[in-house]
C-alpha cells in the first residue's frame, strides 16, 4: 500500500492492522454456466480503512442476454451509489483480468475495485462493499437456472476444459493477489479456487462462425453490454 501513494503506511511495517475478505469462486460441470469469481475485502490501519472486491463472469459459451442481465444486474447496484460509478469497475474490471500474452481477456467481465476509501472515493464505500457481498450470488444465479437442465456434448465438456486453461494461466502468471501469496502463503489455501479439470492442447483454433469463434472476438475486443 505504500508502493501504491499511502503516505500513512509506513513501509517497514509495525502498525497495527486488521483484515477481512470473503472469496467465492464457483466451477460449474456444465459448459453454458459461466464461472463466477467475487470477493469482499477490508484492510484498516488506525482509524483508515481500504476496500477492494468485485465480481465477474468467465464463461466457455456466450450468451448475450445472460450477460446483459449480469452487467444490469451489478449498474444498477453501483447507481446507488454514484451515476458512473459501473462505468468506472467495469472498464478497472477489463484491464485487470487480460491475458497480455493471448491478447485476450479471461471473460465478460463485471465489476473490480480495490484500495478504496469512503473519503476518496465520495460515497460510503463499505455501505457499497457490504451490498457487493450480498448480491453475488443473486448476480449469478438466474443464470444457473437458465441452463442447468440443458443438454451438452462431450466436445463442448472439452472447450471448457480447454479454455479453464486459460482461467489457470491468468491466476499463476498475472493475478496480483495469488502471486503475492505464493511468496510464502498458504498454497493450498491459494490454489483452491483453480478449476478442478482443465485441458490444453496446442493452437486450438475455433471454426469460423462458431459459437467458440463468437465467445474469442468478445475476449479480444470487450463489449459495453447496454
């Protein structure tokens, strides 16, 4: 935090803190359900204190309607709060979870936010934090609904598998939190949200017009999903 402009945080450590997080990340066997990845986190130093959390979508198959529904779903909760303030977590969201070696982002996106202060930021940040934490499953959970009694083939099974390939290599090689952890974490703890199967294989390349052609142009050029 320090490294990050915090002049009240002395960088030789010794203050007294307090931390909390909750972390959700949820693999579904089903290839049209998205991953949902959310968290809730607090860190407080003295009387200061800094949230970050969020909560987004990784799906192996679009569907355009599911994923309007969750980008409303969360703008209408961060309108509470501030008219642009969905505008701003969406676009922290794109630019956090990029693959700069794919030149793909990992998914449809949501909403990121992190080291904000109700004093900075110009709303009651943990009134917002606390309502983020309440609503992800609700984010989430129509969606589940939507397809969990849909039929799929073993060679969809294995486009998710194969793009939770893609899951994995953004947490081991860019996730900012987990390659803080293995630095002398809990590696267990750390590595419990990666999917439970994944596959790779080399140069997949989707058909032209396919519905895995459509969810890869989505990854590399986001959407504003109205």
């Amino acid at each position: 935090m320090s490294s990050r402009g915090r002049s009240n945080i002395d960088p030789r450590g010794g203050q007294p803190y307090a931390a909390a997080a909750m972390s959700l990340v949820f693999h579904s066997a089903h290839p049209y359900i998205p991953t949902l990845r959310a968290d809730v986190r607090l860190f407080q130093v003295g009387e200061e204190a800094w949230y970050g959390g969020g909560c987004d979508l990784t799906p192996s198959y679009l569907d355009v309607a599911d994923t309007q529904a969750f980008h409303r779903f969360w703008k209408a909760i961060c309108d509470k709060y501030k008219p642009e303030l969905h505008g701003e977590l969406k676009e922290w969201c794109d630019k956090y979870f990029y693959i700069p070696a794919r030149k793909e982002h990992r998914g449809v996106g949501g909403i990121f936010f992190d080291d904000l202060s109700s004093a900075e930021a110009g709303f009651d940040v943990e009134a917002f934090v606390r309502e983020v934490g309440d609503s992800i499953l609700p984010s989430w959970l129509p969606i589940v609904e939507h397809h969990r009694g849909e039929p799929f083939t073993d060679a969809q099974r294995q486009w998710q598998l194969l793009r939770r390939g893609r899951y994995i290599e953004f947490n081991l090689l860019y996730d900012r939190g987990i390659k803080f952890g293995l630095d002398g974490g809990r590696i267990e703890s750390i590595m419990v949200s990666a999917p439970p199967l994944i596959a790779w294989k080399y140069n997949v390349v989707p058909e032209p017009g396919s519905p895995e052609e459509d969810l890869l142009k989505v990854l590399q050029q986001p959407r504003s999903w109205p």
